[in-house]
C-alpha cells in the first residue's frame, strides 16, 4: 500500500509539480539578477494590491451570494430544488471572459455604461463565479449532519441555529471555496483586460510578451505564489479538524427551517443575481445565435472540436481526482515534508497559464518523450498540471470532514482492500470526489493559455475555436460555439447528477 | 401531559409508527421498550416536533403541536430530547454547547447542571477532547439546562459503566421529579426502566402493546 | 488504501492516455504556427494541402492570448522545435524570435520579387502584404469635413476623448504603432505623443475588434484600427468609413504593418517548410489575402481597388529597436 502510495505521489511530482520545478531550476540561478522583480515596488505594488483588493472582493461577495442561494437550495428536493439546481450549473462551463462580453452586450443594449474599470471586472467576475460557489456552499451544507441541526432546533430559534450550528459547521467548505475563487481571480487578466482595469497578471502578461523570457515571469509571479499561501494557509488552517460523517446521502428530514425575514431578504437578492447570472449569458447567447440551423452548422463544423474537448476535460478530471486523492492524504500527514508538499500544491495555481505551458513543453519536450509530443496527451497533462491542486484541495476537504473511526472500522472489517475503498471510502468521500472531478472538467474545458502551449498541430479544442472566431468578429458563430460548449460540458455533468439522485 | 392521538407516520413503504394512541400525565414517567427498529425513537421524534405525523395528532399540555402538515417549533414544545448519540457540536466547547439554548448567558441553571453532572474540569474541552461516557453527561447537561417541562430520553445511558449509569439515573428523576412533566424513556436495559417506572410499554412493529 | 487504488487509477489514466495515441501517418506533414486568422489562414492553408499533397497541421493563435502564445510557445519549443514554418500577422514578434535564435535562415524564390526591405538581411524572415493602422469613424456621428486626418487629431481637444477609442497599446499591432511613432518622431517625442492621449483619457480598450464594435455601434465617434478589423465591420454594412491618417505630401504617412513568413531552426520537416514558406510567400496567395481583406494591399502589382496609400517610412529594424522602450513606457502609462 505504501508503494502504491509513493508511485501516485511521484506520478504527482512528475505531472503536475514537474513543470513548475522545471521552471524553477532554471530561473532560480537567475536570482541575483531577477530577484528584484518578485518585490513590484511603486505602479507595480499599486497593480498588485488591485489585484488582491479584486481577489478579494471577488471571493467574498461570491461566499456571501453563493452560500445565500446555497441555503435556498438546500433540503429542496424536487422539481423546483432539481430545476434550480441544474440552473445554477448552467454558465459554469462558461470562461469569464465570455462572460464579460455578454454583460457588455447586455448593458450596452440597455445603454447602461457605467461598468469599468475594477468595478466591472469585479461584477463580471463574481457573477462568473457564482455558479462554482454555490456548488461547493450547497456542498458544504449537505456535509452537515442532520442531528447536530436537531439538537440544536430544540434549544433555540432557527436563525441560531443558522448562526451558530450551521453556520460554523458549513464554513470551512465554503472557504476553502472562497479561496480557490479567489485564486481563480488572481490570475485572471482577460477580465480586467476588458473592462480596462489595471491588475498586476496583466503586466506580467505584457512582460511575457515582450520579452518571451520564462525566469523574468516567474519571478515577478512570486508574489502572487505568496498572496496564494497565505489565503490557503488562512482557509485550511483556521479550523477545527472537526469530523462529521456524511450525511448527503440521508433520507431528507422533514424539519422545516423558518428563517428570520432578514435572511429570506437576502436570500431573494442573491437568487435575483443568480438568475441575472443565467439569463445575460444565456440570453445573449441564444440571440446572437439566432437560429438552430446556426447551431447545427457549427456542430457539423466543430465535431472534433467538441469531441476533443470532451475527451481531453475527461481524463484530465480522472487523472486529477486520482492524483488529488493520494496527494491530499498525504498533505494531512504531519512530518518535515508537509510544508514541502503544501508548496508543490500551491505553486501551480499561482502561475500566469502559459507559464505553466512553458514549463510543461521545457518538461516534456525531450527526445524519449516523442510520442507523446504530438498527442492529445499533452493537454491533458497541461489541463491536470493546472488543476489537480484544485482537485486536491477539494479532496483534502473532505478528508478532513471524514470521521476517521468509519474508515478505520472499514480497514479492520473489509476483507480486502477493494471493499473497504469501494464499500466505505468512496461513498464516505463521492461529495468531495465528485465535486473536485466536476470542477476540474469544467475548468479544463474552459482552459485557453495552457492549452494553446501544448495543443497538438492540426488540433483544437471548443475553447480555441471560440476565441479564434472571437477575433474575426463572427458573434454568431461565436455564440453558437458558446451554445456548444455549454451543452457539451453539461450534459454529462447533468448525467452524473441524475445517476446518483438515483442511487440515493 | 403529553398525548398522541392515533399518530402515523412512514418512512416510504416502512410504517414506523402506526396508529400510536398515548397519553402520559404530568408527573408521570413511563418506559418504551422493545426490538431494534420498532418505532419507539420515531415516536419521541414525533413528539419533539422533528417528524411531522401523516396522520393523527400531537398535544402537549392540552394543545396541539404536530398534525399532519403543520408544527409547533421544536423548541417552543418545552421538552428536552437527549439522542441516542450525544450529537454535540463539533466546534463549541463543552460549556457553549451546554450554553447553547439559554436565553441568559450566566443563567444558574448552567452553574448548576455542571455541578449536578460533574463537568466544571471539562467546561473547556471541545468534544473530540471527550471519553465517551463524558460525551454522555455533556449531552444530559445540554438538555436539563433548558429546563424542559417534559423530557424524551433515548437510551441516554446506553455504554455506560454502572456506577455512571447510577448516578445519572438519579440526576434525570430529579429532573423530572422538579419539572413536574412527563417523562417518556427509550430502553432496552431492564435495571434502567425498573429504576423509571413501573409502567413499561412494549412495541412492535410500530404499534404499542400496553 | 484509497492510495492505491487511486495510483492504480492514475496509470489507467496515463495508460488510456497513451493507448490514444495515433501512430503517425507516413505522408508527408509540414507544421505551422500562425497568428492570422484562421478564418483566412485555413483556407490558404487547405489549397496548399491540395496543391502539394503535403498534410498542413496548423496551430492558430487566439486572440485573447494575442500573438504572444504562439511566440512564447516557439521560444519554449527552441530546443526540439515543433514547427517548421510561422506565419504571422505582424511583424515585432518575428523579429524577437530571431534575436533568439529560434528562426532558420531560408530564402525562398518567392521572395525575389518583394521588396528589398520586406527580405530580412540574413534570409531569417520574409514580409509581404501589409495591414494598415487606419482611422475607422461612424459615418453617422462625423460629417466628412470632420473626419479626423492625422494620428495628431487624437492630442485634439476638437475630438471629446471619450469618443475616441484605441485598443491597449501594450499589446499587438497597437504595441507595434507606438514602437513605430517612437521611431519615426524620435523617442522623447513619441513618449510625450503618448503622454499626452493618456492625460487626456481617451478610451482604452481590450483589444481592435472592440475599438471596431465601439465605433460601429456608435458609442465613439472613431477609432485606431487594423484595416482586416475595418473590413469586417464594412461587409457587416457598419456606417463605418475606413481613413488613412496622415496622407498629405510630406505627411509621416500611415503604418502598414506586414505579413512575415520564416522557417523555424531545427524543424522535423524542413523539407515541407520549405514548400509552404514558397507557397505562402507566392504572389497569388497575397492577392488571395487582400481580395478577402486579410491583407489591405499587395506588396506586388497592381492594388486596383485599393486606394494608394502613403506608409510611414520606419523600417521593421527601427521599429523593433524601439519596442522595448516603448512597451515598457506603455505599461508604465497606460497600466495604472
């Protein structure tokens, strides 16, 4: 067992630790010469701090909103609870920059011209992350066990119940969601791009394009490496390992919950965003689109696009959640290697996409490695490079949600290894699992920079086609591709919500 | 008193319980016991307000708390329910967990359960910190601060040493003995319900069997 | 536990992986990376393929990443290179990736005919055609008399700042304009050229195509463009009209900014590189280019239904000497 966990943890050094080390031994000797960039003084700091202030606001307003909608949903089964549901996932698979442009499409129709600047890039922003907030607040919630709510309903009001039970209990999944939005944000630069905010990726991304030099970017991302420690460090390490069993998969209680008229304000305001976050893109979308005849012709002309697509975000999210699920335990083993391991974790969300491309070819551009040069295999080592953190993350969650004892009882009383994992660990962890497999999809299917790095000639994925006709200035047939991709990321996202309904 | 009037209630096609008619007075206590997976927990669920009946009704002191689509809020009910796990919060202390459902933060009756069930050590402790028996007295602690009127126990001493189990008997009687309400307590220990009461009812299947 | 099955799984991934590998085809390929259009490109690229029986695997740029993804992916793949052939929509990033070696020396017999000035000195890159740095104003928010004539109009206070639109100049052809301002007026007087449109506030964008968008919907009166971005909104039917700044005698003349072809050092098929270097460089493919609006004029023969315009003499050496000062001016004005 321990060998088979040493090969999952080299296979993760290799795949996804191992461009960003790439890029690090041959930037580090640089360090006399470059080690000024990693501290932005004067415009640069002010870059960095709007950078961080955007992050931030990001992330909170996503919290606040995704966990009000969040409370909404939960214990609403159902049509209208199902409905809603699929409704909230419905832009995710959407970029943000796609987003941005339908909400400039949509105020200029309604010439309201008023969003620029950081404020812009921050409403698009928190509008495009909503979807994956509320997903992982609903989460959070449903990880509550349902006899702690009980216990706490015949001693007080629901709203401290709300406050003090639920509330703390549901936080540090929420949080660590918040956190990884806010990661999200922090590299973003096509946003503020087109709202004209100025944001410190932006720079480094004009850095890389000017010089094309690899160490000089590197260098100047530190600082955003730092900001990305710190906010994990704050998220993860902020609470008590408190182990709750699972209790999704509970037959629903009947308790009704009453909540004060504040919150149900609240509650309404934040669905009301919700919905505008569905209807501009969409809305925007199915008009430029104009016909269905448009849609199948784009098909027709994008089958191995969405095919590619499909495939690549696939294997990425398998790859990533198995990797993610050994590398998550071992982020819980306490030892001189812990920090080293939350490093290797951490580092890669905190570097500009098409760093980690430069990184991923200088890795694996090698002679022995010809076969795989020429592959869909290297986006998908590019998607997983990128997001098996994240997966890992989500995972080393629920980990820590787990009740120990229950995975004890199932090594001692599993007669193989296969049982106890299949029996208990997999339905014990499938919230976290699934969760982490679904984000990872989706952001692999909306992955440009990284992808664009290491797409095999002759190849392209929906993303690429979208942003290549987003140039020509073609909006029908960007629409269109958009109409695609949503369908093509959804649908089997849609599948997978309904076979574990069933299961339940 | 405490009275349930031909109560129902199903979990899909299992009848947890069915056509349950009871009547415990003020003052009086009475055991349920019976075979695993009998009902008698749904029963005291009902009661507490964390089911709603499909069909019949609840009162409590003469008044109707559940019928079927509506109910009293729990904690309006002025009973107390200990679980049969201790279900303590995870992230408060022994003492906010205890402090939970007070309306005055210094009230005495605090000062006095963690007299009465010797925690004023463990006030600190959160509850992973706790052995199992301590658990126990903690979730006992949480419920008689409150002062409920009646109480709803489900077997609150199961694990435990006889010398605890002793002791604690004697802290839920005099609970009870000074509330002045019912009583209603879910065991399968016979030392346990001849220390309760005399009057033990048997169920099966969802239904008593005075 | 969960370990292992989990690493299992992992190689089943990897497995899968590899096991979808194609083997590789045994006709010959040729690889390109190009920053135009695909919806140009292909075409071009496709006709090559008929042509010559040489498969054409493509890479296209996007635009969010600018032409900078493509670059920055060559200088990665310097060592054991990918492509064989760049095919670009400007002219700057060729010249960084010659200074980094990553470039072939290849004179191709198409080349004889351009220009001397669009033919690098060491054979490294070949130019042609050329997209120009035009005007593009609403028709009906401008009468003609007020149509602005000189880059100098955007220091006007005729012109409300705020109805005038100009994509970032950190990036892009508009990166390349100010290189070539710097150039051709001098550093110092291109920075305060430059200092000036950022006092004044005009509107910086993400990218042309939403200078483009702007001024056809009306919400500026007129902006910087690339003459392929003006084409587009033209066979839209925009009330758009296309203006050459600059253009009177004497005047600095318009920047044209040209299409460059090059060879990549070391590549798997230099044999086929070589074919669709000749190919894109032919005389019927430039003409093919401008007939579709890709490219504004054709560097050889006759432009007919193109107006004749007057470019700004800076030569693409110049430019690209002036590029890193002028960019890291740029970031330090406009990014803030």
């Amino acid at each position: 067992m321990k060998a088979f966990s040493r090969i999952g943890e080299a296979v993760y050094l290799l795949v996804v630790a191992g461009p960003v080390l790439m890029l690090a031994l041959t930037s580090l000797p640089r360090a006399p010469e470059l080690w000024e960039l990693a501290f932005p003084r004067g415009q640069s700091l002010n870059l960095l701090s709007n950078s961080l202030v955007l992050a931030t606001a990001v992330a909170l307003s996503d919290l606040v909103c995704g966990t009000l909608i969040a409370v909404f949903l939960w214990r609403r089964s159902g049509r209208l609870g199902g409905g809603l549901r699929l409704l909230v996932l419905l832009t995710a698979p959407l970029p943000p920059y796609i987003h941005a442009l339908a909400w400039i499409f949509a105020f200029d129709t309604v010439n309201f011209r008023a969003l620029t600047g950081l404020v812009g890039a921050w409403w698009v922003e928190v509008m495009a992350y909503l979807p994956l907030s509320t997903c992982l607040a609903l989460l959070a919630l449903e990880m509550v066990q349902p006899d702690l709510l009980e216990a706490g309903k015949l001693l007080a009001p629901d709203q401290r119940v709300l406050t003090r039970i639920l509330g703390p209990l549901a936080t540090p999944f929420a949080a660590a969601g918040a956190g990884l939005i806010f990661l999200l944000c922090l590299l973003e630069y096509g946003v503020p791009s087109i709202f004209g905010a100025a944001t410190y990726p932006l720079e480094i991304y004009a850095e890389f394009s000017s010089s094309g030099d690899p160490a000089r970017v590197f260098f100047m991302a530190l600082p955003l490496f730092a900001a990305a420690a710190l906010v994990l460090l704050a998220t993860f390490a902020g609470y008590r390992g408190s182990a709750l069993n699972r209790a999704w998969s509970r037959p629903g209680v009947d308790l009704p919950f009453h909540w004060p008229a504040w919150l149900r304000w609240a509650q309404g305001a934040a669905l009301l965003l919700l919905a505008a976050q569905v209807i501009v893109p969409v809305a925007t979308i199915l008009t430029l689109t104009k016909s269905l005849a448009m849609l199948g012709q784009v098909l027709a002309f994008s089958t191995a696009e969405t095919r590619v697509s499909f495939q690549v975000s696939l294997l990425a999210s398998l790859l990533s959640l198995s990797l993610g699920a050994v590398v998550a335990h071992r982020l819980r083993q306490p030892g001189p290697m812990q920090a080293l391991w939350w490093a290797v974790v951490v580092l890669p969300l905190a570097l500009p996409a098409s760093l980690v491309g430069a990184g991923l070819i200088d890795l694996w551009n090698r002679p022995s490695m010809l076969a795989l040069q020429r592959t869909w295999a290297m986006p998908v080592l590019a998607a997983t490079a990128r997001f098996a953190p994240v997966a890992t993350l989500v995972i080393l969650v629920q980990l820590s949600r787990t009740d120990p004892r229950l995975l004890e009882a199932a090594a001692i009383l599993a007669p193989s290894r296969i049982r106890a994992w299949v029996g208990v660990r997999i339905p014990l962890l499938l919230p976290g699992l699934l969760a982490s497999a679904g984000l990872v999809f989706i952001l692999t299917a909306g992955e440009l920079a990284t992808t664009l790095m290491v797409v095999p000639p002759g190849g392209s994925t929906l993303v690429l086609k979208v942003y290549n006709y987003l140039h020509y200035g073609s909006t029908e047939t960007v629409a269109a591709l958009c109409l695609l991709l949503t369908l093509a990321t959804l649908l089997p996202g849609a599948v997978v919500v309904r076979l574990v309904r069933r299961r339940k | 008193m405490i009275e349930l009037r031909q109560v129902s209630k199903s979990y899909g096609p299992v009848g947890a319980a069915r056509d349950v008619t009871l009547t415990v007075a003020d003052g009086q206590a009475i055991v349920l016991f019976g075979p695993s997976g009998c009902g008698k927990t749904t029963v005291l669920r009902l009661i507490a307000g964390l089911e709603a009946p499909d069909c019949g009704e609840v009162l409590i002191d003469g008044e109707v708390a559940s019928r079927p689509g509506w109910l009293k809020a729990p904690r309006e009910r002025k009973v107390g329910f200990v679980f049969q796990t201790p279900a303590l919060w995870p992230h408060m202390t022994v003492a906010e967990n205890i402090r939970f459902g007070l309306k005055d933060r210094k009230s005495e009756a605090f000062e006095q359960v963690l007299g009465v069930l010797d925690l004023v050590g463990l006030k600190n402790r959160f509850p992973d910190e706790l052995s199992g028996g301590e658990a126990r007295r903690v979730a006992l602690a949480r419920t008689l601060a409150a002062r409920p009127r009646h109480l709803l126990l489900d077997e609150p001493l199961s694990n435990l040493d006889l010398d605890s189990r002793e002791s604690l008997l004697r802290v839920i009687l005099q609970a009870h003995h000074e509330s002045g309400g019912a009583l209603i307590y879910v065991t399968h220990d016979t030392d346990e319900s001849e220390a309760i009461s005399p009057k033990r009812i048997r169920m099966q299947n969802g239904r008593l069997l005075q | 536990m969960h370990a292992k099955i989990a690493s299992l799984t992992a190689w089943l991934g990897l497995f899968l992986l590899l096991s979808g590998c194609a083997p590789r085809p045994q006709s010959p390929e040729v690889v390109v990376y190009t920053s135009v259009d695909q919806v140009f490109s292909e075409p071009v690229l496709k006709e090559f393929e008929k042509s010559s029986g040489v498969r054409v695997l493509a890479v296209y740029d996007v635009e969010a990443a600018k032409t900078t993804g493509l670059v920055n992916r060559l200088l990665a793949e310097k060592k054991r290179p990918a492509a064989d052939v760049f095919w670009s929509g400007e002219i700057a990033q060729t010249l960084l990736l010659k200074e980094q070696g990553v470039l072939a020396r290849y004179v191709s017999p198409s080349a004889s005919t351009l220009p001397e000035h669009y033919r690098d000195k060491e054979g490294c890159w070949t130019a042609f055609g050329g997209r120009v740095r035009v005007f593009l104003v609403n028709t009906k928010l401008l009468s003609k008399e007020r149509y602005p004539t000189s880059i100098e109009d955007l220091r006007k206070k005729d012109y409300p700042a705020d109805k005038i639109a100009l994509a970032s100049p950190l990036f892009g052809t508009t990166a390349t304009h100010a290189a070539a301002l710097y150039a051709a007026l001098g550093e110092e007087e291109g920075r305060a050229y430059y200092r000036d449109l950022q006092a004044r506030g005009l509107r910086i964008v993400d990218g042309n195509s939403t200078v483009r968008d702007l001024v056809a919907s009306g919400q500026v009166w007129f902006g910087l463009v690339d003459t392929d971005d003006a084409a587009v909104a033209l066979k839209r039917g925009d009330p758009v009209a296309i203006v050459f700044p600059d253009q009177e005698k004497g005047g600095l003349g318009a920047l044209s900014i040209p299409n460059t072809v090059a060879l990549v050092k070391g590549s798997p098929h230099p044999t086929e590189g070589k074919r669709l270097v000749d190919f894109l460089l032919s005389r019927s493919v430039e003409e093919r280019l401008r007939d579709e609006g890709w490219l504004y004029r054709s560097t050889r023969g006759a432009n007919d239904n193109v107006v004749e315009v007057v470019t700004m003499k800076t030569s693409p050496g110049q430019v690209f000497e002036m590029l890193k000062i002028s960019r890291s001016d740029m970031t330090r004005l406009f990014l803030r």
